[in-house]
C-alpha cells in the first residue's frame, strides 16, 4: 500500500483532502485517513443535526460535548479532559485504526475541531491534522456535500498514556505570569475585560494574563494566518524562546487552538483545560480591565 497522506504539516488543505480516496482520488488503496467533524458552538445544542444536514463526504462526527471532555463541575470547569478508556472507546467509534491519520474541521474556523487535535495528540495519537479554513474552504471550493450520518466500523486505535502535551493546573495558572511566564486568554476581549460573563460564575481574566483572542489566528475567511504572521502576532504578546507560554479561554477549547497556532509559530505552549470556568468557581481573584 502506498500512503499518499501523512506528513508532518499540522494543517491539510482542501485540495489535498478532496485528492484523498475516499473523496474521489485515485483508489482505495492509496490512502488511509479518517476525517471527523468537530461541530459545535457554545450555547448551540443542533450540531448534530447540523452535521446531518451536510458534511464532507465521509465525516464521522465527533460529539465535543460528550466525547471531547468529561462532565462539569465547578472544581474542574465546563470542558474537563476525558479518561483515556473514554477517549479510546470515542475513537474506536468513529472508527480510527492503527497507522491511519486523522482530518478534524468544524465550522467555525476550527475553534472546535483543534479540542480533537489536542486531546489526540495528549494521548500519544500524532498523526492528526486540521482542514485548514474548515467546512467553509471545502464550500467556497466548489466541493459536494453529504447528508446523513456516516456509519463505521470500530477502529482498532490504541491511545496513551495521556500527558504527552504540555498543560498546566489552577495552581499553576495562579502563579504563572507571576514567575514570569506568558499567560493567553484566548476569549473575546470583552469577557477579558470583564464587561460581560454570559457563562460562568465570575466575570474578568487571571490576574497577569494577556488579552489574545483566538479569533485573530484566522484570515477574514477562516484560514490560520500565515506562520510569519503569527510568529510576530505572538511576539508582540511577549513570546520569546525560552520563555513558558500557557493559554486559557473560557473551558479549555478555544484555548487549544491558540496552542495549535502557537505551534504553527514555532512556540511550544502549555493548555490550561480547567480554565475561566474553573478559575471562576474558585476563591482565587479575578482582574478586570484592559
């Protein structure tokens, strides 16, 4: 079999994902990819119908909500990491095998779909890509869609062990930009500054954290910008070589994609998953403002 996929790129292009076997390239052997689709918006409860209503062709969905995080609480926040037995069950269902590599899109510029990347790669699970411009790029592309589910055979994946992805805890978080680290919050810069909280408990940001919406990784289509670019975005923030970067956002989602753009930048940062809905519901202080 020739393997016409992996390769080292964090990002796929529609072009190369359309050319895949699957998706009408050149045979069934060629190729072995399993693309998901990481639809989901917060506040939004039909993702699945929305995946339903059309999707690239072959898509399994991934539930965010369900397979992507374990259940709520104020001590550990919305969006807690699953269990690696949870984990791997999710991934044999949508029917990853060993040596097969993995496409993620949403559609929302991927701020869903880099959850599934993380978490993957956080369980040893390297080969896993973003489509880059998601949903939107195979759209504008000109390419068909698909209605209904895509059923699959159980995968055969092995996962783990977890914590192969740098990630940082509350008490960490609490003391980071202290000792001289770059903490990012990757929210919209209002709920940064406090001025509205429309989830969790408490409005406001980590004392010494840097406003960095998540939302300016992307072109005005949805693409990640270009690596120079948010190598100097980063810079500008005080990123340097050597220096601990973190990021949080509101749940620990977004906040993957701005270490999935960090990496494009050539920085290596940890992921705060419990962050502002577990900071929130804690005793420690919330900083308003700019």
């Amino acid at each position: 079999m020739v393997n016409m996929f992996p390769t080292s790129d964090p990002l796929v292009t529609v072009a190369h994902l359309r050319s895949l076997a699957q998706l009408g390239g050149p045979g069934p052997e060629s190729v072995r990819v399993r693309l998901l689709d990481v639809r989901w918006e917060l506040g939004r409860d039909d993702c699945y119908r929305q995946y339903r209503d059309g999707h690239i062709p072959g898509a399994v969905f991934a539930n965010l909500d369900h397979d992507l995080a374990a259940a709520p609480s104020p001590a550990a926040g919305r969006h807690p990491l699953p269990s690696l037995e949870a984990l791997q069950d999710a991934a044999r269902r949508w029917g990853i095998n060993q040596g097969e590599a993995v496409v993620a899109y949403d559609a929302v510029g991927n701020l869903a779909a880099a959850r599934l990347w993380w978490v993957l790669r956080d369980a040893g699970f390297t080969d896993v890509h973003l489509l880059d411009g998601a949903l939107a790029a195979w759209q504008a592309a000109g390419y068909p869609l698909q209605r209904g589910a895509v059923d699959v055979p159980p995968g055969n994946a092995v996962l783990g062990p977890q914590g192969q992805m740098p990630q940082i805890g509350l008490e960490q978080a609490a003391g980071f930009a202290a000792a001289g680290g770059l903490l990012l919050d990757a929210r919209a810069p209002e709920r940064f500054r406090g001025d509205s909280e429309p989830v969790d408990p408490r409005a406001g940001h980590i004392p010494g954290a840097k406003s960095a919406p998540t939302g300016e990784n992307l072109t005005a289509d949805g693409h990640f910008r270009p690596a120079a670019a948010l190598r100097a975005r980063f810079e500008a923030l005080g990123a340097a070589p050597g220096r601990p970067i973190a990021s949080y956002c509101g749940s620990g989602v977004t906040a993957a994609h701005q270490v999935f753009a960090l990496e494009l930048a050539g920085f290596q940062a940890a992921l705060y998953p419990g962050s502002w809905s577990q900071w929130a519901a804690s005793d420690r202080p919330a900083a308003t403002g700019d």
